[in-house]
C-alpha cells in the first residue's frame, strides 16, 4: 500500500506499492516498475558529481482521472482506472495472512505494461541531483535527503504489507548494495533495517 511521504515541492504525496501481485509502484501520479526504479537507484549511487546532475529516468504519468480509486479498488466495489484495471486481475487477498508483496511480481510486468500503456506512454523525466542542498527531484517532486531515504528504505522492507515470506527480489538487495557502498553524499547515512 502506498503511505504519504514528505516532499519539499508537494508536501505529502503517496509512494509505494499499489497492488501485491505486480512490482509497480506510484509516486503520486507517476507510475514505474519496481525494477527500473531500483536500476535507477544503482545509476544515481554511481553518480559521483559534486554538481547538479541531471538523469533521465523512464514513467507513466497518469492523469489524475486515470489513475483510479485505490481503496475502492481493494475492497472490490469500484474498479476504475489504472488501479482498477489491475485490481479486476489480482484482487485484493479475502485472507488478510496473503496481504503481503510478491517479491516475484515482475513476473507480471508484461500484463501490467499494457494496461498502463492504455493510459499513458513511457515517458522520459528528468531527475536532477542537488548535492550541495542534499536534495533530489524526481520529475516535478523534490525531495531532501531523508525523504529521499525513507523512500527506499520503503522499498526495501516491501512497502506496508512486507515482503511475502521475507523475501526480498534480487533487484532490491542491488539496489540498497549499491546505495550503501555509494560514495554519493545523498545516500550517506542510509540505514536499511
């Protein structure tokens, strides 16, 4: 389930997980696949500037009308939009001990890459590194440095629900390795619990 997060050009928007069975997150109204964002992750730790970078990183943004209800979604009584669309293929668990993520879910990406492409393009945003501030921004949603790190310490223990059984997909450990050994001062002080 996604949770709000503190954005210093938003304020709260949700990120997370939005459906159990696929390895897609939301952040706010952009949409990518768990594993892109995990290789973008990697990317920006290798990135050692001590200058303003700027990264391409591949999204859905959906309009806010296409996005769908997600509770609406989960309790099965509205299936509309994006998330309801993913929501008519793997509804909500009836038993809430199955409420956990998937961590084989990209096992899904293909379904879920054409729904989404009915409503959105894969689209190029910039993502611009502000070293000497400590701050991220993710297309239009800036971050400082500790919402940039509960972002991915999110990820890492499998948004709200947790990951099914404790397992983590190999791409999440990547991902947190290569911000650990990071020599790029937005990841210093990282903590994965």
């Amino acid at each position: 389930m996604p949770l709000l997060f503190k954005s210093l050009s938003h304020g709260e928007i949700p990120f997370g997980f939005f459906n159990i069975e696929t390895d897609m997150i939301l952040l706010n109204n952009y949409f990518f696949f768990a594993s892109d964002f995990a290789s973008y992750i990697i990317d920006l730790a290798a990135n050692k500037s001590d200058k303003i970078s700027v990264l391409n990183w591949g999204a859905y943004i959906l309009k806010e009308d296409d996005i769908g209800n997600l509770m609406a979604a989960i309790s099965g009584v509205y299936l509309s939009g994006f998330i309801g669309d993913v929501y008519d293929y793997f509804p909500f668990p009836h038993e809430p001990d199955k409420f956990k993520q998937n961590p084989e879910g990209y096992k899904t990406r293909d379904l879920i890459d054409g729904v989404v492409k009915r409503y959105a393009p894969l689209t190029e945003i910039p993502v611009r590194l502000y070293l000497p501030a400590l701050e991220i921004k993710i297309g239009e949603y800036l971050f400082e440095k500790i919402g940039f790190h509960e972002l991915l310490l999110y990820l890492w223990v499998g948004g709200y629900p947790r990951w099914k059984d404790g397992v983590k997909p190999d791409y999440i450990i990547r991902m947190k390795e290569a911000a650990m050994l990071s020599d790029n001062p937005l990841f210093k002080g990282i903590v994965f619990e």
